[in-house]
C-alpha cells in the first residue's frame, strides 16, 4: 500500500504562477476560499469559493488569484 505523501507549505494560499507546472499523475484543485483562475490544454477557468477541477498533471497549468481577497486551494495530486 502506497503512503501518502505531502509537501509542506508555508501558505495555502493560492499565489500568481510565474511558469506552468507539468507531473505525472492527476490533479484535484478545490476553492476553499477566494477566487482563482486555471490556465491549462489552452483555456482558462475562473472557480470560486466550493468550485473543483480535476485534469491530467501532464497539461501545462498555471494558478492564480483573482481579486484583492486571499485564497486558499486544497489541492491533492494522485500519482500511478
């Protein structure tokens, strides 16, 4: 059985990406507060508070902040 593992944070929440990400797997993002927007495969998403995206880790994705509230983003990648 496979251990979790998780990668220590000094903040959760979400910041302005200066390059896109690309990793194995797949990626969950949840909104738990605030605004952000996902850029990824060519298009952009703007999710609220509540709001979920799932994606393959592969496509470049890019995550930031909108608006002048903080926000925070729970976001779990499951590696196979």
């Amino acid at each position: 059985m496979a251990t979790p593992r998780s990668r220590p944070s000094s903040s959760i929440r979400a910041r302005i990406s200066p390059r896109a990400h690309e990793h194995e797997g797949e990626e969950l993002l949840y909104v738990l507060a605030g605004s952000v927007e996902l850029a990824f495969a060519g298009r952009s998403l703007i999710l609220g508070q509540g709001g979920a995206v799932e994606f393959a880790g592969h496509l470049p994705h890019r995550l930031r902040r909108i608006g002048a509230a903080a926000s925070a983003v729970l976001i779990v990648v499951a590696r196979g």
